[in-house]
C-alpha cells in the first residue's frame, strides 16, 4: 500500500501535475534582496526576536476626509458616545489619547490560521494625524511586529476600531497567544460598528464602513482595493514576490483609519444635537435617549418628530409620546398624541385602541369605545397583513376584540341612557357580514 501511494505519487512530480514548492520563508527571503521588494518608503526597526517593517504617513489636521475636517475629532470626547454604547468608562477617552487601530488579514476568521500582515494606527500628534502601518514580509517577522506594535499601543490607553472588538483585537490577541507575547489590553475600547448600528439601523440597510462612507461621511472611493481581494494580493506577494498592487492595500488601510476618524466625529455631533438631517436618525437619537434614561431630551425629539410631515417616523413618535403621557396620567396629552397619529394614519391600530381603552375605562362613555373598537374591526377584516399586526399586540387579535365588543355592549345595556343607536346598528350590522 505505501510503495503504491509512493510510486503514484513520484509519476505525478514527474509529469508536472504536482510540484515541488519550496518553504514560504525561502520565497520571502528571495524576494526581500531585491532592490524593489516594498514599493513604498518604508523605516526597519530591531526588536529582541528580530526586525520588523513599518510605513508612516501624516496629515494637517484641515485635511478634508469626506464632508469633515480631520480638526473636527478635537470637539469630540468619549462621553458624547456613551449614550450608544452604555459603557460609562469612555467617559474618560480623549481623542488626542487614542489610537485609532485597524488591520489586514489573510481571512475573515480570528482563528489560528489567519494573519494579520498589515496593521494600521492612527493618532493625533501636535497639529497633523499621523498613521503608522506595519507590515508583514514574512511570517518570520511576525513576532518582532507584534511586539513592537505592542510597544506602541501602550503610549495610549484608549483604542477606536471598527468591528475591533468582534474582530481585530480578538485576532491580535491571538495571534500574541500563538507567538508567546503579552496580550494587549487596552483600558478603553471603542468600537465605532456598535455606535453605527445603534444610530442608524433605520436609516441604513448595511452599516458597513463603505455604507456609512456613501451615505453618511459624503465619500466615494475611487479604484480601490476590495477587502474580499486582500488574502490573494498578499499571499501572490509572499509566494512570487509580487508587489505591483500592494501600495494599493495600504491606501485602502489608510483610508480606513481616515474614515473612523471622520465617523468618531460625525457620530458625536449627532449625540450633541449638532448634526441631524434624516428623521430615521432623529427617532433613533430620541429612541436612545429615551431608553437610557434621559426621557426629557428624548420626549423632546418624540414631539418634534411628531409634529413633522416625515411618515412613518412622525405616527411612531407620536405614538410613543401618548404612551409616555398616559404613564404621567397627563391624559390631555395623551389623547392630543393619538389623535395626532390618527391624522398621520387614520387606520392606526394603536391608536384606536388606546382611545378605545381610555373611554371605556376613564371617560365610561361605552358608545365611543364600542364606536372605536368597531373601526379596528372593520380595519381588520379589510387590511391583508392584519394577521401580522394582531400578533404584535394581543388586544389587536380577533377573539380579544370580539370579547372587548361583547363587553362594551353589556356595560351599555346595563347603563340607561348610554345607548348609542348608531352605534349599536353598527353592531348588528357587522353581525350579519
């Protein structure tokens, strides 16, 4: 069996379908006594396990990325962001005491066989940010470039990523794990994917940093490298030495760390109040403050949202606001809320149910209850997506409000002078549809 599997194995090398290829490293090593190995200026540090590569870049801090000014991440502070994170340590992170952290790898997974072999960092130095991007030109490299990359992270106590924490800093750590390093463990972790997904999960299908850079950031990149096209690009760099599209890869990193720079100050302007141009984001800011707490500032937003002609958000806030009064007892309020978003969607379901619960029960006026409950009812039968909207509130089902009808009429027989003749044709007129 093995002289067979051996001697298949020979014919195959001799008739090419298999070849010999030699170690990564000696491919590496080849390559990196051209003259022409890096197609971009690049610095060579010493570290105890050895020599690592790294390129560095600056930019005045009036540069524009997008629609923003680099300058503008100094009005920032971590405190505006808390509110999307509910993680009350940031409010010690500082812009100027971070670094912005992002990387490259060889694959979507953090597991042992991925590497990072491009590792960006950004910081704000004087009066320019600077960037700093390792790179890996050998696996043999690895260690010296984590270590010294480690070094350097420790000058700060703060990082911002993008998905950095389901992602980057799992896939640095274990890549410091598998190399015997320290991990690095920074005292603030923002991640600007979270903060993203909070504020604008109703204004964007995909808050992807392309997504937010098109839609949000006023930019579009133009004949840049995909993340999907990476893996190949360095590996094609490590087997053949291949180094014509790599300056391409380290602009992509480049502009990734400009761009959370730029997200990092656009997403705490919205916080403040100070930028908010869609009514998606405006029921999402006043949905986050409501629900940590701040229901003054969030009513506020509700109110106005409400008051506005933007459909659907203007009928939800209003909604959310006469839950708000009918809470506080202000029942003025209240009814002047659904009403409010009676006018926005006159078949309402919500709407009518509440007015419905409220003359029933506060007001005892039984005819204007059954009256309002007769119209979900119409409202259900005629509508096809009924089904989905009952489910969604129990009281909207067809037994609840045949059993809320059943009872209204009971409390109207068996209160003299409360009959309402139309309202009670309207019954029996249902009863034979």
């Amino acid at each position: 069996m093995k002289r067979g599997l051996k001697n298949r194995l020979s014919s195959l090398y001799q008739s090419g379908e298999l070849a010999i290829r030699s170690p990564i490293e000696s491919h590496c090593n080849e390559a990196q006594s051209k003259n022409c190995l890096l197609p971009f200026k690049s610095s060579e540090d010493s570290t105890p396990y050895g020599k690592c590569c790294y390129r560095e870049c600056e930019y005045p801090l009036h540069y524009y990325h997008g629609n923003l000014e680099l300058k503008s991440l100094l009005e920032c502070c971590g405190a505006d962001l808390q509110v999307l994170t509910k993680d009350r340590s940031l409010k010690n992170l500082h812009p100027r005491e971070a670094f912005f952290f992002d990387l490259e790898s060889t694959g979507l997974s953090a597991g042992a066989g991925t590497w990072a072999f491009l590792i960006g960092l950004g910081w704000i130095e004087q009066d320019q940010f600077h960037i700093r991007q390792y790179f890996l030109r050998n696996p043999g490299e690895e260690k010296a470039m984590l270590y010294h990359m480690a070094e350097k992270l420790k000058q700060k106590p703060s990082i911002i990523t993008f998905n950095g924490k389901l992602f980057d800093l799992p896939l640095i750590h274990s890549r410091q794990i598998l190399s015997g390093l320290p991990l690095s463990t920074p005292s603030m972790h923002l991640d600007l994917l979270q903060c993203a997904r909070t504020l604008w999960k109703r204004r964007l299908p995909s808050r992807s940093l392309n997504a937010i850079e098109n839609n949000i950031l006023g930019l579009r990149r133009e004949n840049d490298i995909q993340g999907a096209e990476m893996p190949n690009i360095y590996f094609d760099f490590i087997r053949n030495g291949k180094t014509d599209l790599l300056p391409g890869v380290l602009h992509h990193n480049s502009l990734d760390i400009l761009s959370m720079v730029t997200l990092f100050a656009r997403l705490s302007a919205s916080t403040r109040g100070n930028i908010i141009n869609h009514p998606a984001e405006e029921f999402s800011l006043a949905s986050i403050y409501y629900s940590n707490g701040e229901e003054r500032k969030g009513l506020s937003i509700f109110q106005t949202l409400a008051a506005s002609r933007y459909e659907p958000f203007n009928g939800e806030a209003a909604l959310i606001a006469a839950l708000h009064y009918k809470r506080k007892g202000n029942w003025a309020e209240a009814i002047s809320s659904w009403h409010r978003a009676l006018e926005t969607t006159p078949t309402a379901p919500h709407a009518l149910l509440e007015l419905a619960k409220y003359y029933e029960h506060t007001e005892k006026n039984f005819a204007k209850a059954l009256e309002l409950t007769m119209n979900l009812v119409n409202i259900f039968k005629c509508k096809e997506n009924c089904n989905y909207q009952a489910q969604k509130n129990y009281q909207l089902r067809p037994l609840a409000l045949e059993h809320r009808v059943k009872r209204l009429k009971r409390r109207m027989a068996s209160a003299p002078g409360m009959e309402d003749t139309n309202a009670t044709t309207k019954l029996t007129d249902s009863k034979t549809d």
